[in-house]
C-alpha cells in the first residue's frame, strides 16, 4: 500500500527544561472519601456509557482479562512463555509529527498484513488472550481496523491514537463495534501538548473527544510524563479537566528518550519519579477516574512488562519486539506452525527476561543502555526501525535513573488498586 499524504503540524522546539518546583504532597487518607470516589466512578460509568460499551467493556475486558492472567500464571507454573497481552502497530504512517516520537514515518509506509494479524489474534485466543493494544503510527490510518473489530468482536481494542481521525462517521462505527475503547494521546495543556505534537492538535483532539463523549464510549487519555510538564499533567486540574470531557481513565507514562531525535530535556529526574508515585497515590484517592500506571506493583516495586513475559510488541511488518521503544527483532509472526511455539522457542525474549533481572526491576533502556545494545546485538537481532540506525541511537542514551526506587518503594494505599494490582492484573498495572 503507497504512503498516505499527511499535513504536518508545525514542529517548533520546546523550550530549556527549567527547575521546576513541585507542588507538596500528602493529602489525609479517609476510607469515606475513599468511598465516595468509587460511588461517583460507579455514577459515571452507569450515567456516561451506552449499555452495549459498558456490557462489552465488563465481559471482554475485565472477565476476559481476569482469565487472560488466570492462563497467563498457568504457563508460568509450567515454564512456558506467553503473554496476556499484545501490543500489534498496524502501521508505521502518522499524521503528526511528535518530539520523541521512536516511530519512523519518513520511509517506506507498511501496513501489518491481514493474515498476520488474523494469525496474531487467533493464536491469542487459544491461549485465552482476548484484549489486545492497536498502535501505530497512527493506527486509524489502517483501513482494515474497522474489519478486525468486527470480525473478532469477541475480543477487546485499547486504540491508542493522537485522536485526529475521530469524525462522525468513524465514530458511529466504534460505537456500532462496542468492543474497543480509545486512548488518546495529550501530554499537557495546550502549550505543553502543542509544543510536541504541533500547533492545533490540543483543540482538534477535544472536538474529537466532545463526539466520544456525546457518543457514551469508554475512552481514557494517555499522558507522558516529562521533566516539561510533570506539574501539570499530575495536577487535580488537569484530571478533573478530562474527566468533565467524559474520559473514564487517564494512563501515565514517563518519557523515555528513543528514537532518531531523543529530546532528553523531557528526560524525568529521580526525585520528579518519586513525586509521580506519591501524586498517583493522592490522585487515586480524590479523583473519580481510574488512574493507571504500568510503572509500580501493589507493593510500590518497579518492574518490567516484557521482563516478566506480560506482554509484547508486534512491528508493521510482523516483527516480534520486546516492547513498542526497542525496534529489534529475531523472529517473526510468520516463523513456525503457531505464535505459541514461536514465542516459547524464542532465545532472544527469554534471554531479555535473564538480562532484566540480573540488572534491575526498572527499564533498563534507560539505566543500562549500552549493555542493553550489546545483549541485543550479540542476539543477533533485526534493526526493524525502519532507519537502519536504531542500534547507534541505543548506544547513544546517556544512562538515567528508572522508575526503579530501591528503598524508597511507595505501596498503594487504596484497596480498590491494590486489589486489582496483586490478584486481577498481577501488577501489571493493565487496570490500575
């Protein structure tokens, strides 16, 4: 399929990364606030969501999902290698332009193949897996997104998406589908979210938004966490500012400095890590919104999605990567009789698993950059950027502290998210 024209947005540089003080933290627990937090989710969600959304989202997505890791810790119990979960990047084209963006849209378009992915999702459902992560680029430019939803309408689709493509007619087809909900991606307020990913996209993705909500579908915003913008995006305005826009969840992620422009002034620092715990915490406590991190167990421990075999990153073009930063590969979707086999004959994901836990509980992309580029290479894997230069940019990263806190491990205090950290989700963090 030939690459799409796009309209790029404007792509003027962030300003310095200045001292930013942080706003204290240490909000009083009270079990009837607490309380009340739920009972107002629980309002939203029967007031906000049409019947069908909220039926599909309650059955093939936490039902399903429950069963997914109740399989998951099965094969863990037998040694065999097979995740819960799967992110698939339908395409490789974008309409944006974001700084730090890992993604290359400036080459060749590709487009995942229709039999990849029926044999993606397929091989997932026999091994109980029914929700998967679409991404791109920019997944709604892959025509054939709207044919995996309704043809594998017994599964569940997070879409994470820069929310530009939502026009009425796309969707009046989610809501018809039911079985997917969009992520959206804002990093900030308008200034902040603007100055990476373009002038315009801040309002352009609340128009979207505005038809979401009017439609009752269970979307969320996902927001990266920088050294630019952490006081903002943690602060109670900014949750309660998507919360009135009908978001259901807001999920965090920390900026990771990958990809042909790195951008470290969005680099996080130690101490704004352990304030982002503390206010996720507080966050859970007094906003009526799920709050998720993919970060910390119910226990406060860093760990690794990709370490622990929870889930992994399929490439445009089939590639099978250890997560969606780290554009290596050794195998494909289409190498041997079954992704199961695939996964489990795999040396370079089991080997990463050993790699991890001899280092670290956190991300070693960012504390162990250079024995990471040497562990990747003697594996011998594919560079599957699409640059040819996704090794050197590796070997590049200036090691930096992770969201692993040794000794200053903060526990969740709230029994909702401890309840589905530690025996519905197994820490990953999937639902909070």
């Amino acid at each position: 399929m030939p690459a799409l024209p796009v309209t790029l947005p404007s792509t003027r540089m962030p300003r310095t990364s200045p001292v930013i003080d942080l706003p204290p933290v240490g909000s009083e627990r009270s079990f009837v606030k607490e309380q009340a937090v739920l009972a107002r989710m629980a309002w939203r969600a029967a007031t906000s969501l049409s019947p069908k959304v909220a039926w599909k989202a309650a059955h093939l997505y936490a039902y399903k999902g429950a069963k997914a890791i109740w399989s998951y810790k099965r094969r863990l119990d037998r040694g065999e290698l097979y995740p819960p979960f799967m992110f698939i990047a339908l395409t490789n084209t974008c309409n944006l332009r974001c700084h730090g963006c890992w993604v290359e849209k400036e080459g060749t378009a590709h487009f995942i193949g229709e039999e990849d992915l029926d044999r993606i999702i397929e091989s997932g459902k026999r091994q109980n897996a029914y929700y998967y992560t679409l991404l791109g680029g920019e997944p709604f430019m892959f025509k054939g997104i709207w044919k995996v939803l309704e043809k594998h309408s017994d599964c569940y689709f997070q879409v994470i998406t820069n929310g530009m493509l939502f026009t009425p007619d796309n969707v009046a087809r989610l809501k018809q589908a039911g079985n997917v909900t969009p992520l959206i991606s804002l990093d900030g307020w308008q200034e902040q979210n603007d100055g990476r990913r373009g002038d315009g996209v801040w309002e352009a993705a609340l128009a979207g938004l505005a038809r979401l909500k009017e439609a009752k579908l269970l979307f969320g915003i996902a927001t990266t966490a920088t050294g630019l913008n952490m006081h903002e995006v943690m602060s109670d305005e900014y949750v309660k500012f998507f919360t009135d826009q009908g978001a259901m969840y807001i999920w965090y992620y920390v900026y990771r400095p990958m990809g042909e422009e790195p951008h470290p002034e969005y680099c996080v620092s130690k101490e704004q890590l352990i304030w982002m715990r503390k206010r996720l915490l507080e966050i859970r406590r007094t906003q009526p919104m799920l709050i998720i991190d993919t970060y910390w167990t119910a226990d406060g421990e860093a760990f690794c999605p990709a370490a622990m075999g929870l889930g992994y990153h399929i490439g445009p073009r089939g590639s099978i990567e250890i997560c969606p930063a780290l554009s290596f590969a050794t195998e494909t979707v289409r190498d041997g009789e079954d992704l199961y086999d695939t996964f489990n004959d795999s040396k370079f994901l089991r080997g990463f698993q050993s790699f991890v836990t001899e280092r670290t509980k956190g991300c070693v992309i960012l504390e162990h950059p250079q024995e990471l580029h040497q562990y990747i290479e003697e594996s011998g894997a594919e560079d599957t950027s699409g640059r040819g230069t996704a090794y050197a940019e590796l070997n590049s990263i200036t090691p930096r502290h992770s969201h692993h806190l040794p000794d200053e491990e903060i526990p969740e205090d709230f029994w909702l998210y401890r309840l589905l950290k530690k025996n519905v989700f197994f820490g990953m963090g999937a639902i909070g």
